[in-house]
C-alpha cells in the first residue's frame, strides 16, 4: 500500500524507521522485534505551542505499543505549568491517532492541555466554569487538541466515529477535547 501524497510504502516507513531507532537510540534497539509482519502501525503527531516541543512517533506496531515512545507521548503531554506527569493512558492516545487518520490531515495536533495536575486543574476551574472539577485530564486520560486546517465540527465528527469515548466541541475557543472515559458528546 504507497501513500499517493509522499510515494512512501508502509513497508518502506516501517523499514526506515527501525533502521533510524536501531542506529540512533539504543533504548529502541528491540524495536525489530516489532516489525514483524510490517503491518498495522500506529502514529501520532503532535505540536505544543506552550513548549514549542514537536512529535513525529510511530507508538504502535503489529498490536504492541513500544514502551519508549508511550513515554515519550507521556512527557510531551505533562503538565506544561509544573512539569509533572503521569502515566498517558493508551486508549486516548489510540482515539487521538485514529480521528488523525480519519482526517487525512499531515498537519500535526496542537496539544492545548493534555495532563493537569489537580493544581492546573483547581486553578483553571477557578476561571472557568467549563473545567470539570474531576477532569480525565488529571488522570491521562483526555487532550484539548486543534488542527488549523479542519474545523472543530469536522475533528469532533472524526473523533466521534471512534465510538470509544468522550468529545467536546469547543468552537469558540477553537480546540476539541477528546479522552476515553464514556461515550458522550458536548459543545462548550
């Protein structure tokens, strides 16, 4: 399967990118194990406009996520105003990566909000009364996220035809929240 906008194969990503981890970090040096039958991948990209921070990652090959870039992921969404972090839950990530797809978009997400701490979170709640007082945010398991190219309606639509958890159309502040608690829908 070629990718008609670059003529790169899937076969030829998945080679360059385990040449590329093999040779330049020793942390993903059993990133060949993965690449098994060169299939199903999974990809995020990302831009944080608090950080200035940019991902380009594969997370996800032959049903196994590589533990160095589910880390990675966890470290570009920490808490931009304390630093701190926790755990990224793979579901959202998965939920973000697949409305990605669906969008046919090679724009990276711009991270809004990923983690909060419950100090993050107090303090926004303070200034607005659209933060939740028990946010997914603080437990890694939401993002606020926009594309400059798509419409909040359209990365609303995408991310709903996931069917895997909660989205938040938010057009006025222009961003879309998505996280992997219940399926539900808003427009704040």
């Amino acid at each position: 399967m070629t990718n008609s906008s670059s003529g790169i194969s899937r076969r030829g990503l998945l080679t360059a990118f385990a040449a590329t981890a093999i040779s330049a970090a020793p942390t993903f040096s059993n990133a060949a194990s993965f690449l098994r039958g060169a299939g199903d991948i999974r990809r995020l990209r990302m831009y944080s406009g608090r950080t200035g921070e940019k991902i380009d990652m594969i997370y996800w090959i032959e049903g196994e996520y590589i533990p160095e870039a589910m880390n990675q992921i966890t470290h570009f969404m920490r808490d931009w105003r304390t630093g701190t972090t926790i755990q990224i839950d793979s579901r959202t990530v998965d939920i973000m990566a697949a409305a990605h797809n669906l969008l046919d978009v090679s724009e990276p997400y711009t991270l809004l909000s990923g983690y909060r701490s419950p100090q993050t979170n107090a303090m926004l709640r303070s200034r607005s009364s659209g933060v939740a007082r028990n946010s997914l945010h603080m437990r890694g398991q939401a993002a606020d996220l926009r594309l400059a190219s798509r419409s909040t309606s359209q990365m609303a639509r995408a991310a709903q035809s996931c069917n895997a958890g909660g989205v938040g159309r938010y057009a006025g502040s222009n961003f879309v929240h998505m996280d992997c608690g219940p399926i539900r829908t808003w427009n704040g």
